[in-house]
C-alpha cells in the first residue's frame, strides 16, 4: 500500500471518529439529527430502545446493501467502514462517557463543527457518511432530478418526522446543524492542502 493510501486511510478513520464524537456528545444528547439517517435513527432508538449508535449502523448498511452496484465496491467497502467507526464510536461513548449537562447553543454549535470536519475529510478521501446521500442519488438518477435537492427534501421530511415524534424545536436546530456542517464540508473538500499531505482522491471515483 503506497504511502498515499495509508494517509487517506487515516484521514478516514479520523473523519470517521469525529463524526461519531460529534453525534454522541453534541448532537444525539438533545435529539438532534445531524441528517436523516441520524434522524432515522433517532426514531428507532425512541420506538425500540436499541443502542443509537448500532440504529445508525443498521440505517447506514440497509441503504449501502441497496446501492453497492451503483456506486462501486471501493466507495462502498469505504463508507461501511466509516459507517462502522462512526456507529462504534457513538456506542462506546454512550456506554463508558457521562456526558456532562451544558449550554445547548454551544452544544449545537460545537457539535455541528465537528460533524462538518468529519464528514468533509471522510469525503475528501474517497467515502461518504452514507445515510440519504444513496436513495437521494439513486432518485435523483432514476427521474433526472438534481441530487441536492432530492436530498434536502428527504433530509427534511425526516426532520419533520422527528420533529412531530420527539419535538418541534428539533426542525429549526437541524436546519442550524446542517447550515453550518455544509458550509465547513465545502471548506475541507475544497481546500487546498500542500501535495504532499492531500492525497489526490475524490469522492466520485469508484
């Protein structure tokens, strides 16, 4: 394995590993979905008491089974192992971490910060923090309709539901989280880094 595949490895794992942080001492604490799939998981756990982070998991790898020929066997092995680091990190810091009570807003703030890192890096080395990015894809294909927006109807739909099962807040606070974690995603896909730390992998390729 050449020296750029170990580091985009890392870089994954990192991505992966904030990720989880983010959700389970952030966002996850007050019932905020950092995106539908989050959101999904939010449900399951309130409807059936499994652990969070194995809800999100079970999300994650229903939708990743669907859209393994789409999207190829690299980008898929990728991001079901970003999905597992992710889901393990969320279980572990739910089981062996006392979350400590704070403010909200900086909690929300934090959190949403976090998340944008980790997903950026995860996209940025050939992953992606799977959830309603592969059904909004796999629509948007099928009626020619543009992905962003199939996504942020989906994502919103869920948001709504989560809304209506745990509290209304919980639409205005996702809007937030996913206004700021965008933004900071396109920073870190789009920044420039020295040759020699970036290597040159894009989220596309299979």
């Amino acid at each position: 394995m050449k020296t750029k595949s170990y580091i985009s490895l890392f870089l994954l794992l990192v991505g992966a590993f904030f990720q989880g942080v983010a959700m389970a001492l952030f966002l996850f604490p007050h019932n905020v979905p950092s995106g539908g799939a989050a959101g999904l998981a939010i449900i399951i756990n309130h409807f059936t008491s499994l652990p969070l982070g194995f809800s999100l998991w079970l999300v994650n790898f229903a939708f990743l089974i669907l859209a393994l020929q789409y999207f190829g066997y690299s980008w898929t092995i990728k991001t079901m192992l970003s999905v597992t680091i992710t889901s393990v990190t969320i279980s572990l810091i739910n089981t062996h971490i006392i979350i400590p009570h704070s403010y909200f807003l900086v909690d929300l703030i934090c959190g949403s910060i976090l998340f944008g890192i980790g997903v950026g890096l995860l996209i940025r080395n050939g992953a992606s923090s799977g959830g309603m990015v592969i059904p909004a894809l796999m629509i948007a294909k099928h009626y020619d309709w543009s992905p962003g927006k199939v996504m942020l109807w989906m994502n919103f739909f869920i948001f709504l539901l989560t809304a209506f099962v745990i509290d209304l807040k919980i639409v205005i606070f996702a809007i937030i989280c996913q206004t700021i974690s965008t933004n900071i995603i396109d920073f870190i896909f789009y920044m420039k880094v020295p040759r020699i730390f970036s290597p040159t992998l894009g989220w596309r390729k299979k």
